[in-house]
C-alpha cells in the first residue's frame, strides 16, 4: 500500500491518503488530476531520511498534515516547533535543538530560555 499526500498551493500538506501501488503507472500524476491538487507519494516508512524496514528512503519524511513539501530537498519538513533556537537539519530534514537530546532515560522537555532539556 501507497500513500500520498495532497498539497495546498504553498506546498502545505492538506490529506493524507492510502493509495495505488504506483508499479508501472503514475498515481500522483493521477491523484493529481482526479482532485485537482498537486499530490506526491510518501513513505510511512522513512523518518530522517532513514527507511525503517531497511528499503530504499523516500522524501526524507513521512507526511502529516500541516508539513511543507520542499520541492528544491524533495522531502516533506513538519512545522518548526515553537522555539527560535531549533534548527532544520539538512540531512534529515528535522528540526532539532541546539543541544542533543539525553540519553539516560529520562524524559525532558525543552527550555528555551537556558537552551537546555529539563527534566519533565
């Protein structure tokens, strides 16, 4: 199983639909015209530009709505979080904070006044 995402006029993500295979035929090109609206395939699979089962990754993200299809990266970018100091990743195509996340099992959250995660 496919899925597509169907693109506003900013190449904002609107839907997000299971679909055709594409094989030998162009299903975006088909979605497209059948609504009206640019639409382009998504991976379920791919996070970060990693596929999760070991195949091939695709667009760097899977596609939620509100996320932005990059048509110069080819990926599909989720909204900024609402902190100045994250950055895009230009490999994943992920925001991410100016500090690494810890790894010692707890859970934290972000502060952006001291850029750093707290303990939640």
């Amino acid at each position: 199983m496919a899925h597509y995402a169907f693109l506003n006029e900013k190449n904002i993500v609107t839907e997000v639909i299971a679909g055709k295979d594409e094989g030998n035929f162009n299903w975006e090109q088909q979605y497209s015209y059948l609504r009206g609206q640019l639409c382009k395939r998504t991976s379920f699979n791919t996070i970060g530009g990693v596929h999760t089962k070991g195949g091939t990754p695709f667009r760097k993200n899977f596609a939620g709505i509100g996320y932005t299809y990059d048509e110069k990266r080819d990926a599909f970018i989720a909204p900024k979080p609402n902190y100045s100091s994250w950055i895009l990743n230009e490999n994943t195509c992920q925001w991410e904070a100016p500090v690494s996340y810890p790894q010692d099992g707890n859970i934290y959250g972000w502060n952006e006044s001291t850029l750093t995660w707290d303990i939640a």
